[in-house]
C-alpha cells in the first residue's frame, strides 16, 4: 500500500485515494480530429516499464485530483522526467 | 504421564498442568508447551501423513519452519492447517492430524505409497487429460489439500485491525533485535518490536548461552524490562509474525494472542520510517534416504526441546551434520541424559572449536547417513563413508540433522531487496536493499551472538543517529560449513525428500530438469517443491543446490524463487479484522425508516446501500397484492413515496452552465431560474452513464439530481472534469444528497392533497407547471416544490431538510387520508415507470445500449457543437449495424409473466438471440402483464410476434411502443 503526496493533505495511504488512470494527452477537438485519432485518444493508455504520470483522486480525503509519476516496476514515486509538464 | 520430560528446566510452568486432546485421546502438557512440545513429552512420535504418499511423518522443526506436523484445531477456535510447533497449548485444547483417515496411525491414504513410483512430480498434467480433465476434478479435489475450512465463524471475540506509525519498526526480539530496539528505544523515537514467538530472546530460548558473564536469558528479562520502561517503545508485541513487506516501508503483523481476550487476533499495518530485520535464520536439512521417518529431526530443534521445553526427544541419536552448529546440540542433549551415538560429518576436516564442544562424543567425520531403520519411528540408521563405503548399522530412536543455516530472508525479499549466494555460508543473504531497511543478526549471515548484538547495535545507532553503546560480552562462536546438497553415495535407498511437506523428491526436481523445466521458479510449479504452509523454508535451498548440481551452473545463477507475503499463515479473520459487510459498508437510511418499519415494510437495498421499503404488505396480502393495490392507488387516487436516496448535487459558479452542456447531452444552460430539465450523462466513449433531472436555481446556481446508485460515479465525473481537464472553468460541486429529503406525492388527486397539507406557493397548472419548481413552505416547513414524476402521474415532490422529514411525511399521509393515499415502495414505482416506459439504468441499460436505441434521439441535442459521448455514438453508429432497440411486449397470454433477462430468439428457436426481456410487471392499467424488451430492429417491427425462449417452453408476444399508459403525458403535466 502506498503512501501518496496530496498537495494539500501531505503523505496519505493509498487506501484514501481512487485510481484515476495514466495521464492521457489533452482531449482533442472532436470536431478536428479524425477517426483514428479520436479512437487512439479513447482507447491507447500509457504503459511504461518505468515512470508512469497518472491521476489519483483523493476521494476518502480532501477531494482533489493530483498527479504522481509512479514507477511500475517498484511502485516508488520518483520525479518526473525533466521534459514532462 | 509425560514420559519424555526433564525432571528440571525449561520455560515451562510446571505449576499450571494443561489438559488437551490429540487424535481424540487425553494428554497433559504445562503452560509454555506448544502443542509438538506436548505431544513429543508424551512421546507421541507418529503425529501426520504426508500431503501425496501418506507416509507417516513426526514434529521435524520447533517454529513456523515445520514441514510435516499440521493439525487441524477443534473446538471455541477452529482453524485448519496449523503447524504444531507453532499453536500455543492450551486447558482443554483439541485437535487432530490432517490429511489421514482415520488416524495417522491407520490411514487408509497409506496405500498411495504402493503406488508412489508411479505418481512423480507433474502426475496430475500427464495423466488426467483424457477425456477430460472434469472427470477427474471432483475425486481430486477431495484427495488434494489438507484440513477444511472451520464451517462457522469463531463463536466468540472478534478480529481486529490497528494501523500505526514507527520510527524504527523491528522484527524479531532475539539478541539482535533486542539490542536494536534498546539502542532505538533510548533516543526517544517510536520504536515497535514484534517478535514471532510467545517470549522474547529468539534463539536464546533454545541455547544455553552467557551474555555479560549471566545465562543468556536474564540479559533477555533485563533488556525486555528496559524497553517496557521507555513509553516512546509502545508495542512490544509477542505471538505476533510480520508476515508482509508491502509498498513504502508498510508492514503487515498478526498478533495471535493479543491481552484483551476478546479479540481473537489482530492486525496491525504499521508504516516505517526504518525497519530493523532481526528475524534471525532458519536450520535447513540435509537430503539422505528416508529423511522424513518419524524420529528425523533438525538438530536445532532438538535443541530447543531440550533447552526451552525441557523434553528430551529421543533416549539415543545419531547426529548428521556439515557444519559446527550442531555440535552445541550435542553438548547441550548429551547434558540433558541424552545418548548420542556419533556425530556424522560429512566434511573431511572438523574444526577444533567443534571437537572441543562434541567432548567424548564419538566424531565420524567425511561420513554421511546412507538410510533409516524403521518406518513408523526411527529404528537406526546406516552410517557410511562419502562413497558408500564402510557401511555400518548405529542403533538410535533419534537422527538429528543439520545441513547449515539460511537466514530468514523472506521479509527483506519481499520489500525487493537481492539476495546474494554467499559460498562462504553456502546460503543466499541479503544484497541490496529497496527500500528503507536494514538486516542483522542471523538475518544477514552474521550467526553468532556477537555479531547478532553488534549489528543490531549498529543497525539502530545509524538509524537513529545515536552513539553505539558499550556492548555486553559473550561468547564468540565458529560457524564453517561445507554444502552437502544430496547425499549420493553407493547404497543410499529410498526416498530422499528435498521438500517434507509436498513430498518432493531429489528424483522428482530431476525429472522435472529432464522435461525442460529448468528454471527454478518452473521446478517450483512442477515438482510442487516450496510451495503450501511452510513454503519450503527448509527444503528450498536444497531444491535450489539439487538444480545447480545437475546442472552444473554456479548457485547464484540459478537463484531463488520469489518471496511473497505472507511469511507465516495468516487467518482469512484476520485479515479482514472487523470489516465484515455491515462495518464496511454500513447502510444508509433516510429519516423515516422506523415509520417505515413500523407500517410493516419489506425493506430492501436499492442502490449506494439504501435502504428502502419494497412495498408495504397489509393483513395477509401476498407480494403481488400488494404492488397491485399502490400501484392502483397512484394511478386512481394518489401515492407518496420518499424519494430522498436520489443523488443530489449543488454546482456554483459562472461557468455551470457550459459545463453542463457539455456533460448533458441536451442543452442545459438555456434553463431558466425556477425550471428543471430532465438530461442524460454520458461517457466519453458513448454510452449512457446516468439520467436526471437539472434545476436552475439561480443565475449562478444549479441543482442536478442523479439516480441513486450512480451518485457517487457522477459526483466523481464531474469532478475529474472540472480538476483535470477545466481546472480554470469557476464551478464547485457539492454533494447534498443527504441535505435534502423528499416526499413525492402522486396520482390525479395529488394536488388535492397539497391543498389539504397547505402552501404558500402557487400549485395549479399554470402557477407551477410541469417541469418547474418553487421554494415556499409546505404544511408550515420550508420546502422546495418540484414538478417532476417519475410515475407519468401529476407529482409534486416536497423537498424539505431532513430533520423536517418526518413530520412532513407524518403530515402528508394524515393530509392524504380522505384521498385513500397510500405509501408506495420502490416495487410499484418500478412497475409504473415500466408502464409508463420510462428508463430504468439497472434494467435498459448495458454496455452497448445508447439513446437512440431507447428511441430517445430527442434528447441527442444536434445543436451543441460538441459534449462528452457525442463523436463516440456518431462513430459507433456509422457502420449501420444492426442495433437493439426498446419495445414493448405483450405476451400473447396476458396472464403469463416473463422472466426478466430471459432471451427473444427467432421463432423461440434454438438459434442466436435476438434480444432480451429487460422488464416485466402485472399493469394495473392494462389488467395484464406486460414487459419491456431489446429487440434487433426494434423500432420498425411494431405489431410483429416475437418469441421467448425459455429452457422448456416458449412465450409468444406482440411487439409495440414502450408504453402503456398514457403516451402523450397528459396526466404528468396536468
């Protein structure tokens, strides 16, 4: 179980917050974008070996949505890579 | 009479005699004993029948390394599969072997052993394949696994979860970890220790040891004290195994046997800041023919039944070693009366430390144990040189055996830290760690107590920042081995077990090499070696030489397989510790369910664990008489239901209005103050999400209203919108599900009855129209009116604060009275949206349903250039498949139900469905039953007959629009 920074409620266990997925690439214009850009928009998750930037929804707590960058091989919460946003 | 106890010594209470039965006969032990303490004392040596050939088996170990003792226990505490070494006794105890019938003294299994050259490893995978495995399953089952599950829930107490926090966490109170904890402890930080066994001192119990010039156990007792004294050290737990090494330093610990009786166990999940493992290391055995005959023992655990238990396990023994820790054994049992015959040492050379220790005892060295007399108990055994040669018979009822020592590396594995194959110990110790821990004592390889004490000193001192102490004298030890992985002389028959408990053979690991499995982990599947209760804590590392020998590769590349919790057994109990269902999801109620209870309600769950009353049964009316007669009252006269479970969410902000446009699918932001509408939600994929109803209650200000069991999902919807994808759009959510209560009052005499409860507010067709609200006050409380119906009848739904629920509900049914108003449970509601054809997510809706399916295009707003869903149903319908779609069906024989679910085929035939029966309740309207359905191109079959294929019959029903009462809502906007 782990132990998750929020931003506003420090280190908390793992068992306050819900799974809100890997962070995807922002929504596109549905009006833009084609088809096979809409399905890789819905459909393609990111899954690294290594380094992932996902959502956690501080659900049993404080109620905010945050980002970690959690490493799947080890489960340690490491810092993004520089370039990431 | 306990033939085989010392007349002194031990941590035993001679002064307290326990009662206890084994296999149905009485025995007596004292306090401290464990059960295999016990029953060795009564010199019960046959105490199980192994797991495949049902050979008879005695106690192997002294703790949770036991291969081969599992008893089920009886009684108050019933639990399967415990190792005997480890139950604590107890007055009154019962219990019995598992895996034989009717005893381990006569099982009928036994005869498995005629067979045994034809079941090796991988039997079952060769064997059971024709004509299918299902054949063979049920006789399998019943002959594979070991004790049942208890059929009942411990009959009194409770279990228990706890979660802490520690500075310092460690595990295992032997020397080690009790100077760890003492080091730690007087810096003032949190320290938490948790040890294995019921005492403190670890493998001091089961030595006769001096620390700082006093037996070894009273530099315990001192210490202990010490940490008592120190309230920053706050849980010095005993009878309490750290079975898990999770994530970010969490550490699971089970305390069996904690002071408040009433808790039958307890769980503690403690979060680190550094962890100290001391959990010491484990005696494995050495691999010879016939090594699991009742009577072959590990040396250590002779030892600590002699030293701890004050029980000699046998009157003469062979002692089988290849290193020097079983020469203190020795010394220690030749001390205690015990014979020993000869020490056999595989190794060439002795060391002159280990001679000294063995005195007069007879040495053999570069000699090993080639078989074993006797089959029932050890009767002797042949002792011969390395090759064979030499053989000779020794007399014995005891063969003591020693193959080295591995330390207790589970823990540290777990938490992902290597390990490293050290040739020196010829074991595999902890590398490098992953995390914030630290191993010491026996638990890295260091096996005296010097070095126990010192690192475990050290460990502390640099976790906490502190001076190392001056640290008591003791006895330096020698520890040398030399790894006997097999012994593979001339004349050595019989089976050699690697692994007791699953009884793997060295012959079994080969065959599995010969067949190609050759990774370790797949020997593991195979062969079944490591697996089950003790996973292998004695026999892996001889599985894991046995590989590297017939292999011929260095042990460190063949490795180990993975460690994973628990460490010991764990109960199921206590685990989940006291949330069982009520406490993890207790149920929700709404302010008038003791009127409810007291009208005579069926309750039910509906949704989220409300819960809310079916119908309401009157005299001896049955279930159906009941829906008919407040079915009946709400489309003749009037009903009132409590409608206050729905989910309800107040959005501020400027932007409320786009933004729910863009999670609607029609157009929300042209409401005006005091108007609702009723939406649909979907997800960005396209289908439906949730249906209700949206309210304008001011210019910045909205109340939207969810279906029950969907407000938790929407209310986290809308909230990952608004924080990740418009974190500038200005709305604030904020759930007021449980702030508001309602009554909805139904029927054509609805307004009748407003009128009789009293309003301040204009309640006639054109002061409050369809789809309108208004706050005023109701029957003299503060209310918000809304003119919606779930029930297609004129509805008023009185919202009040729910501490003004009672009385408005109290007022209303007296109010109504006159009216003939009757409370209506969710049962009728559902058969009056059903005729009304209004959608019910938990019935219509699937994951491939969308809203043109349910012939709600209208609600598909065409004029919004985007909103979540919309590009996903375009491109979902683009390929012109054939879709369900919503009819109604009535069955040709309006007195014949059809289950809901049941599947439409064509012609009721045994082909492809063609739909299914989503719904179908007794019309009050209509006098018939009557349902609704997905139908393959639903919409343009109207008047066609459909069928019904139930498993022996078939329905016929006329198909047609999804509704059955009035279709033009004439009455709900009266």
């Amino acid at each position: 179980m782990m132990l998750i920074p929020c931003p506003f409620c420090g280190n908390r266990s793992e068992s306050e917050f819900a799974y809100g997925g890997p962070v995807k690439p922002d929504r596109p214009d549905s009006h833009v974008t084609d088809d096979e850009g809409w399905v890789a928009f819905l459909t393609t998750v990111p899954n690294p070996v290594g380094p992932v930037h996902e959502h956690w929804w501080h659900v049993k707590g404080c109620g905010a949505w945050l980002t970690i960058w959690r490493d799947t091989r080890t489960h340690d919460i490491v810092e993004g890579p520089p370039d990431a946003g | 009479m306990q033939v085989r106890r010392l007349p002194t010594g031990g941590r035993i209470d001679r002064s307290q005699s326990l009662a206890f039965r084994f296999n149905g006969k009485e025995y007596q032990g004292f306090s401290g004993d464990t059960l295999a303490s016990a029953l060795l004392a009564n010199n019960v040596r046959l105490t199980a029948r192994s797991f495949k050939y049902h050979r008879p088996r005695g106690i192997v170990g002294s703790g949770p390394e036991e291969p081969a003792t599992l008893v089920e226990l009886e009684g108050r505490r019933a639990s399967a599969n415990q190792a005997a070494t480890t139950v604590r006794l107890e007055e009154g105890m019962a219990a019995r072997s598992v895996n034989c019938w009717p005893s381990p003294g006569l099982d009928m299994g036994a005869v498995n052993q005629l067979f045994a050259g034809l079941i090796p490893a991988g039997f079952y995978y060769k064997t059971f394949k024709w004509p299918g495995w299902h054949l063979y399953e049920p006789a399998i089952r019943k002959a594979a696994g070991l004790a049942g599950a208890p059929v009942a829930p411990p009959l009194d107490g409770h279990f228990e979860a706890v979660h802490a926090h520690a500075d310092v966490l460690i595990v295992g109170a032997g020397p080690a970890g009790l100077m760890a904890a003492l080091v730690a402890g007087r810096t003032g930080c949190r320290v938490f220790l948790a040890d294995e066994r019921t005492e403190a001192g670890g493998s001091l119990l089961d030595r006769r040891l001096e620390i700082a010039g006093k037996p070894a156990l009273e530099w315990v007792a001192e210490s202990v004290a010490e940490l008592k004294s120190m309230p920053n050290v706050t849980h010095l737990l005993q009878d309490a195994s750290v079975w898990a090494y999770r994530e970010h330093n969490l550490l699971m610990v089970n305390e069996r046997s904690p002071a408040n009786s009433n808790v039958l166990e307890r769980n503690w999940r403690i979060r680190a800041g550094q962890v100290i493992l001391a959990t010491g290391a484990i005696e494995r055995g050495l691999v010879f023919p016939d090594n699991d005959r009742p009577g072959v023992m590990l040396a250590s655990a002779a030892q600590a039944y002699v030293n701890r238990f004050a029980v000699k396990p046998g009157e003469r023994a062979v002692v089988f070693a290849n290193n020097d820790s079983a020469y203190a054994v020795a010394a220690d049992l030749h001390a205690s009366g015990i014979d020993i015959a000869a020490i056999v040492d595989s190794r060439d050379a002795v060391p002159e430390d280990a001679r000294d220790l063995a005195g007069e005892i007879p040495i053999k060295s570069g000699s090993v144990v080639i078989g074993i007399r006797g089959k029932r108990a050890v009767k002797g055994a042949t002792v011969a040189e390395r090759d064979g040669r030499g053989a000779e018979k020794v007399d014995c009822d005891l063969l003591l055996h020693s193959g080295g020592w591995n330390p207790t590396a589970h823990l540290f594995s777990q938490s992902r830290g290597s390990l490293r194959y050290d040739d020196t110990l010829a074991t595999f110790v902890p590398d490098k760690a992953a995390q914030a821990c630290v191993s010491v004592g026996g638990a890295v390889g260091e096996f005296s107590p010097a070095s126990a004490l010192r690192t475990g000193a050290e460990a502390a001192a640099s976790a906490t920042g502190s001076e190392m102490p001056d640290l008591p004298a003791v006895t330096e030890g020698h520890y040398s081995i030399a790894p006997l992985w097999r012994v593979d002389a001339r004349g050595a028959k019989g089976k050699a077990f690697l692994d007791i408990q699953n009884d793997v053979t060295v012959d079994d690991v080969h065959l599995a090499l010969r067949e190609g499995y050759d990774n370790v982990e797949h020997v593991k599947r195979y062969t079944t070696g490591g697996m089950g209760f003790d996973q292998g804590k004695t026999g892996n590392i001889n599985i894991i030489g046995t590989i590297a020998l017939q292999k011929g590769v260095p042990i460190q590349d063949v490795g180990t397989t993975t460690f994973r919790p628990p460490y010991t057994p764990v109960s199921f109990g206590a685990i989940g510790g006291i949330r069982e269902e009520s406490v993890v999801l207790p149920y929700r109620h709404t302010p008038i369910t003791r009127w409810n209870l007291d009208r005579g309600a069926f309750m039910y769950e509906a949704g989220a664990r409300w819960r809310r009353p079916g119908y309401f049964p009157r005299d001896d009316e049955t279930f159906q008489e009941a829906v008919n007669r407040e079915c009946r009252a709400v489309r003749e006269d009037v009903g009132v239901y409590d409608g206050s479970p729905l989910g309800k969410f107040e959005l501020k902000g400027g932007d409320v209005g786009r933004f729910l446009d863009h999670i609607y699918t029609n157009l929300m932001s042209t409401l005006k103050p005091g108007q609702c509408r009723y939406g649909l939600m979907l997800t960005e994929d396209g289908l439906i999400l949730d249906d209700g109803v949206a309210m304008r209650l001011g210019k910045h200000r909205w109340m939207v209203s969810t279906s029950t069991a969907h407000a938790d999902t929407v209310h986290g919807h809308m909230e990952e919108l608004l924080q990740t994808q418009f974190p500038e759009w200005n709305v604030y959510v904020t759930p007021v599900t449980s702030q508001w209560n309602n009554a909805t009052v139904c029927g054509p005499k609805a307004r009748e009855v407003m009128a009789a409860l009293g309003s301040d507010i204009d309640l006639s067709h054109k002061g409050l129209p369809f789809m309108s609200f208004a706050d005023g006050q109701v029957a003299g409380l503060p209310a918000r009116v809304v003119r919606v119906s779930f029930t297609g009848e004129l509805s008023f739904e009185i919202n009040v604060a729910p501490r003004h629920m009672r009385d408005l509900w109290e007022r209303t049914m007296e109010a109504g009275e006159p009216f003939g108003i009757e409370p209506v449970g969710s049962e009728a509601s559902h058969v009056l949206r059903v005729e009304k054809g209004f959608l019910s997510l938990g019935h219509e809706v699937d994951g491939t349903v969308d809203a043109h399916d349910l012939g709600m295009s209208w609600i598909m707003s065409k004029k919004k250039r985007d909103f979540v869903g919309k590009r996903s149903v375009e491109l979902r319908r683009r390929g012109n498949e054939i879709r369900r779609e919503l009819v109604g069906l009535l069955p040709a024989n309006p007195n014949e139900q059809i289950p809901e679910g049941a599947p439409l085929t064509p012609g009721g035939e045994r082909r492809p469905t063609e739909g299914l029966v989503t719904a179908c309740v007794w019309s009050v309207v209509l006098d018939r039953w009557v349902a609704l359905a997905l139908l393959e191109n639903g919409k343009s079959r109207h008047g066609e007959t459909v069928h019904v294929r139930l498993k022996n019959a078939t329905i016929a029903a006329d198909v047609m629009e999804p509704v059955f009462h009035d279709p033009d809502g004439l009455r709900m906007r009266s």
